[in-house]
C-alpha cells in the first residue's frame, strides 16, 4: 500500500510541475476539481509556514514509528490504514527533503483544488484516509486492532 501511494504520489508531482509551472489553472467537472501548481511550506491548510524543518523532523519520525510497527502487525486493515499513512507521510518528506528552498525546507507540491477547500495533494489524502482508517478501527470496530501472536 505504502508503495502504490507514494508511486502516485511522486509521478503526479512530477507531471504537474512538468506541465503547470508555466500555465493556468485547469477547471474539470464544471469546476468541481480544479489541477492548480501550488508549493505549500507549511502543514496542512497552509498552517505554521514558518516551521517547515519541524513538520520535516515530524515526518520523518513518523515514518519511522509506522515502519517500526508494522514489522509486528498480523491485520491487513492496519496494514492497509499504516500503508496509506505511510505512503502519504513518505511523498511528502520527500518534497521537504529535496524540493526548493532546500533539504529539510522543501515546500510540498499541491495541485488539487475543491470548492471551499485549500489545495492538496494525493499524499495528503491518503493521510487522511489512512487517519480515518485507524480511528474506525479503534473507536467504531475495536475487534479490527490487531492481535499479538504468541509463538513459544
């Protein structure tokens, strides 16, 4: 999972900076979705622009927490849920590693704009899907945790 989402993530930055740099907006579906070239240095929502190597250091803990765990899991819904968080906290490193102003400063690709909603990227919804995942399976279906399995 982590692997197909940071993959779309990677190839649909690289597509959009290739080909938006120099254009316009582009309106699909009568304006439901517009593929706007947008570089974010902040968190979601454009929040805390002026902290971008501390949303930078909190990536790459969660990245390496989630790897951490998962070596241990034996649910493939959490497996799937950890995959996504991954998937879209690995794209987004990455655009904070090696994207100007410079390592650990990078400003993140964003490119897809809703009505009444900020600029995101598919990293950013697979966080979100992979958030809403974990928190159905903790506070609506708990019999979906994973299980410790004792082999001795």
């Amino acid at each position: 999972m982590a692997g197909l989402v940071l993959a779309a993530d990677v190839v649909s930055k690289y597509l959009i900076v290739a080909t938006m740099a120099d254009h316009a907006d582009m309106r699909l579906l009568g304006g439901l979705i517009t593929i706007t070239y947008t570089r974010n240095p902040g968190a979601a929502f454009s929040v805390g622009t002026g902290y971008t190597i501390v949303f930078t250091l909190i990536a790459a803990a969660v990245v390496v927490a989630i790897l951490r765990v998962s070596r241990r899991l034996y649910s493939r819904r959490w497996a799937i849920a950890l995959g996504a968080l991954l998937g879209g906290a690995l794209g987004n490193l990455l655009d904070r590693m090696f994207r100007d102003p410079g390592p650990l400063r990078g400003h993140v690709v964003d490119w897809i704009e809703l009505p009444h909603w900020p600029v995101f990227n598919l990293a950013d919804s697979a966080i979100v899907v992979g958030v809403a995942l974990l928190a159905y399976m903790v506070v609506v279906k708990p019999s979906a945790q994973p299980r410790r399995v004792d082999h001795g």
